[in-house]
C-alpha cells in the first residue's frame, strides 16, 4: 500500500527533478560573463566552449571579441563554427568578412579552409566571387577548396548555382562531390542537368551526392542513367539505394522508371537495394 511519507517523497523528487530543468531553459542564449567565457575558452574542451559561447549569444561585451574570433582557428569544426555563429551576430562582422576574403586569397590551405567554412556561415552573396576564385586555386589543398564549395551551397544564392556547375568539372574529386552536394542547397534550384554528366564519375561519392541532388531537384533528364546505377552490381549498395529513391522521385508516369525498379525489386541480390526499389515503386503510386 502507497503510504501518504511515499507519495510525499515522490512530490518532492518530481519537483526537484523540474526545478533542475530550469536553469537550462533559462539561460539559453544568455547567462555568460567575460569571465566565464574566458574560463571556458581555456579549457580547450569542444563541448564547454560551445556551450558558453551559444549561452554568450546576447552578451554586450566589446572584449569577447577578442576572446572568441581566435576560435575560428579551432582543430575542432564544432568550436569553429559556433565561433563563425558568434560573430555573425556583431557589428564586427563586416570586418571579419573581409579579413576572411584576405585568407582566402593568402595560399594558406587551412586558413583558407577556415574561412571558407566562416563565410559559408555568415551567408552573405558578396562572398561567392571570393569562394569561386578559392574553388579553381590550385595553391589550395582539397580540403579548402572543398570547404569553398560547401560554402557557396551554405549561401543558397542563386548565382552560385553557375559556380558549383563549374566545380563539377574540378580535377578533385572532393570538390566535385562537394558541388554536386551544394547544388541542392541553391534556392530556387529545379534543373540538375549538369550533375546529369558527372553520373559516371570515377568516385562514389561523386555519384552519390550527384544523385541525392538530382532526386531533390526532380531531374527528369537523369533517369536513364539512375537506371544504369541501380542495377550496376559494380557500384556500392548505399549508392544504388540512393538511384533507387531519386527513380521514385522523379519517375511518375515515366515507364522506364517503373520498369527498372519493378526488375530491381524482384530480382536485385541486394535485400536493401530491393526495399529501396519498392519503397520508390510506393512513391510513384
């Protein structure tokens, strides 16, 4: 039998444990000081500096700046882009921006990297020019010039829509499969028919960003060539997967899409390729 010192203790942990909760919700986006800023900082733990710097958000304090712009230099992407986040918020951010164009330009690929990643955050289209001419540097590594092209996605303007096209003819394949990925990103974008030709790249992740993004823009032009990927035994299952769902995207009232997913539901050795198929086969219903 539940006795009434029982019920009375259940109370008080029910709430004690909801008073706990408080202070969190509370000091969302407010509640960090120099000072504790500062300490957190020191520490070099990812996860106490993110969250000081996210509870920092609507600190009015000139000398953060100073304390947090270093951080966009963290080893760690997470501190990076909390820091990018930060500074966005500030009058400064014009400044930064520029001093970002000038890394950018410098040769110093992880500088470079860097400030693509910031400039990517901060979203402003004055950056595309800035990124284009990164993308095509060859005194940059991969990496950089990668982080280049995610960023030009990140922005979502429209005219980087040209930019990313022109990636995709890119000697790194790191970079093509960053274009291809950016290219959904790009508001207003409904035409996929340059990642059409990259379909038959030599690197799977080209491939597979080519096809996530040709399934999210209804590229009706690709499928033919999402035919030939789901049913090549040759290429990884997550890949053909992806063909199979961007088949089922794109193909309503097209026969040769059902057709190629109705053979590869029935007959594909891989049990995940033909789920995928029959998923896809559902959506076109």
């Amino acid at each position: 039998m539940t006795t009434h010192k029982t019920l009375r203790s259940s109370l008080v942990a029910t709430l004690l444990g909801a008073a706990l909760l408080l202070p969190t919700t509370a000091l969302a986006g407010k509640g960090a000081t120099y000072t504790t800023l500062k300490r957190a900082i020191a520490t070099g733990n990812r996860d106490s500096i993110v969250a000081e710097v996210e509870r920092a958000e609507k600190l009015p304090c000139a000398p953060c700046i100073d304390l947090v712009t270093p951080l966009v230099d963290h080893d760690h992407p997470d501190v990076r882009d909390v820091a990018a986040w930060w500074l966005a918020k500030r009058a400064i951010r014009t400044k930064v921006r520029d001093d970002m164009f000038a890394r950018l330009a410098a040769g110093d690929s992880t500088l470079a990297r860097n400030a693509a990643e910031l400039l990517g955050r901060f979203m402003h289209p004055d950056a595309l020019m800035p990124l284009e001419i990164a993308i095509h540097d060859d005194a940059l590594d991969d990496d950089a010039r990668a982080a280049a092209a995610v960023a030009v996605g990140t922005i979502g303007d429209y005219r980087g829509k040209a930019i990313l096209e022109a990636a995709l003819g890119s000697e790194s394949a790191a970079v093509r499969a960053a274009a291809a990925k950016g290219l959904r990103n790009i508001r207003g974008n409904v035409d996929g028919l340059a990642l059409v030709e990259v379909l038959g790249d030599d690197d799977d992740a080209v491939i597979r960003e080519a096809v996530l993004t040709i399934g999210a823009v209804r590229e009706v032009g690709a499928v033919a060539d999402l035919g030939d990927i789901v049913t090549d035994a040759t290429l990884p299952v997550a890949v053909r997967k992806h063909a199979a769902w961007a088949l089922g995207r794109i193909g309503a009232g097209n026969d040769d899409a059902r057709a190629v997913l109705t053979a590869v539901a029935d007959e594909d050795e891989s049990m995940l390729v033909r789920g995928a198929a029959r998923a896809a086969l559902q959506s076109l219903r």
